[in-house]
C-alpha cells in the first residue's frame, strides 16, 4: 500500500474533522500531499464515505493531474480543487474542506471576515477572504477546477500569503484551510469556525466594519509568526 504514514495523517485528519463538528454527514475532506519525490501524489478522502468506516486503505492516492494512481473507490468530488491548490501553492502539505456553520454562514453572505480580535491576528495576517462568486461559465466548463481557480485568483490578486491566510472562504460554498501538514490544516479549520463565530456575534454587538486597529493585529500576528516570536517555546 503506497504512503502508509501520509495515509495514517489524512485518515486521522479525516476523522478528526468529523469529531470536532466540523464536517456533518460525509461533507467536507481531508487530503495530503507527498512531495518527496519528482512526482508529488496525494492522499484524499473518497467520496461520500462516512467518516466511521474511514480505513486508511479506503484513501485514494493520486497525482497533482487527479490521476488515480491506487485506491478501488472515487475519490473526493472536490479533489481538482486540491489538486490545484497543491501545485500553485507549493508551501502547504495538507487541506481540508469543511462546511462548518458559522465559516460557511460568512461564506454563503459572501463576505470577508474582518479582523475583529487577537484571537484572529493570532492565526490569520489580516481578514479571511473570500473570493468571487464563480460565473455560470466557471460552474459550466469545470465547477471544481474552477473552484480552486477563484482561490488561487482571490490570494494572486489581492497578493496574500498563503502561509499567513491560511484559508479562504469560497463564495456562496464554504470554506478550505491548509497547512504543513493534514493535522495543521485541521487546527486551522478548527480555528477558522471558532473566528468565525465570534466575528459573527462580535457584528451583533456592534463592533466596528474594520475590525481591531491595524498595529494590535500586527503586533499580535507577529509575536507568534514573525522573525523575532515571543509565543511559545524555543
């Protein structure tokens, strides 16, 4: 069985979406990917499989083309979207795609989630965006490449790091994180819900459209992810 350790981290990453609330029903996956060799693959969840049957070997492996290259079951309806992101974001390891409530409620608006607090400076170096609606052409000619096609435009255009942003709201869908890892990617699905409940209830109250002033993000973002860091241990 190809990969067995990345296929150990999806499944786990799999599972642990499941156990966290952030993927109801069979929504949302988990994928990682080998960059070992010259030819990366990719370890992804199949499709529609409940997330309590999971084996590793259900897993699907494949290449950055979508390729199936081992597994007997389909593969994630979303895997050209992972595809994608794995070849024009080279610095992540691991995605995950969830339909958790309040993200996904800040996705079906269509909006941005401004910077409200230090719990997002923490993890996101400014707002989490969100991308275009996709045109009818979009949905028409290619749904799912295309869906990686307005995150990678939204990060190009609006010249985000996707190390910093370490995920995005698809317009009127839900969200995608990523990270080093699947087990990173996880984290940052599991923070991105609770930032986006929080901004939600922070827009009830009242809080300002623009969010916390501009040098408290920074300061916060950069003590944990900056050159000199002060969070944590050494």
């Amino acid at each position: 069985m190809l990969l067995e350790s990345l296929r150990e981290e999806v499944l786990r990453a799999n599972q642990e979406i499941a156990r966290r609330g952030l993927a109801p029903h069979t929504f949302g996956n988990a994928s990682g990917v080998d960059r070992s060799s010259d030819k990366p693959l990719v370890v992804i969840k199949p499709s529609g499989v409940d997330y309590a049957a999971l084996t590793a070997a259900d897993l699907v492996v494949t290449d950055l083309d979508g390729n199936i290259v081992e597994g007997a079951l389909r593969p994630s309806s979303d895997l050209d979207t992972h595809t994608l992101l794995y070849r024009e974001f080279p610095q992540i390891g691991g995605i995950v795609h969830t339909h958790s409530e309040f993200a996904t409620a800040w996705a079906q608006a269509c909006r941005a989630i401004p910077c409200f607090g230090t719990t997002h400076a923490d993890y996101f170096h400014g707002p989490v965006p969100v991308t275009d609606p996709l045109t009818a052409e979009e949905v028409a000619s290619d749904y799912v490449g295309n869906t990686g096609a307005v995150i990678v435009r939204c990060f190009r255009s609006a010249k985000l790091d996707p190390v910093a942003v370490p995920g995005v709201l698809v317009a009127g869908h839900a969200p995608f994180t990523w990270g080093k890892n699947p087990a990173e990617a996880v984290e940052h699905a599991d923070v991105l819900e609770y930032i986006a409940r929080l901004a939600f209830r922070s827009v009830v109250l009242g809080a300002p459209d623009d969010g916390i002033p501009s040098h408290v993000s920074e300061y916060h973002h950069l003590r944990k992810h900056g050159p000199k860091a002060t969070y944590g241990q050494r």
